[in-house]
C-alpha cells in the first residue's frame, strides 16, 4: 500500500527537488556575477529528470574509507547526474572571464520560481485526490 502511494507521488516529488537543486545552481550564478574567472552553471532539466525517475542519480564520485569506523562523505552526492549540469555558453565577454549574464541568470530564476510553484499545485491537487478518495467526499 505505502509503494503505490511512494509511486503515486514520486514524480512530481522528484520534480520538486530537482527544481529546488536547480533554483539553488541559479542562485549561486546570480551570487558570483562579480567573482573574476566564475562559469555560470545550469542544468539541462529534462535530462536531469528522466535520470532522477530511472534512478540514475548523481553521487558516482565516493570517498574511499581507509577504516571501518569512518562515515562516508558527501562528495559528489549531488541529486543531479554529472552529465546533466553544464556550463552556460558564454554570451558576452568579460574581462575578468565571468561568464554569468545577470538578464539570462534572472530569466531562468523567475521561469524556475514558477515551474516549482506549479509542481507544487499539483502536488496539492493530488494530495487533494487522495484526500477525497479516503473520504469519500
């Protein structure tokens, strides 16, 4: 019974963390616009996406541990697979080599921001479905 509701809610749980990981990577170009030699990140989602819903995540990289009482890092735990965050092409050149471009940076943000708020209303929605199928309402 829970794994038919883990599955009933997995994909739009997984596009909230994925557009949580994303707005965060977007965040930290918009944070860094001014540091010299900064390569502006983003993520190719739909890739991203279907990696996360196959169980293809990130997280290849592994500490080796050289006793058994040792706890293992989080190196390389992203939520995203390697092959899914990029390097922005670069626009406009910049002196110091920074390669974030503020309009591009905030257009991607606000079009995430919403792309999250509308996973969220559907997971509301489904929450909503359930609710009212246990009801009977």
């Amino acid at each position: 019974m829970l794994g038919k509701l883990d599955d009933y809610f997995k994909v739009q749980e997984t596009a909230l963390k994925l557009r949580s990981a994303r707005q965060e990577l977007l965040a930290s170009n918009i944070a860094n616009a001014d540091t010299p030699n900064y390569k502006a990140r983003d993520v190719n989602f739909s890739a991203a996406f279907s990696a996360a819903l196959e169980g293809r995540q990130g997280g290849d990289a592994s500490l080796a541990k050289s006793h058994t009482k040792h706890l293992q890092g989080q190196a390389g735990n992203s939520i995203f697979p390697s092959s899914a965050v990029l390097y922005r092409q670069e626009t406009q050149s910049s002196v110091d080599g920074n390669t974030v471009n503020m309009d591009t940076e905030l257009a991607a943000f606000a079009d995430n921001a919403l792309r999250y708020q509308a996973a969220l209303t559907f997971m509301q929605k489904r929450i909503e479905t359930m609710r009212t199928a246990v009801q009977g309402n």
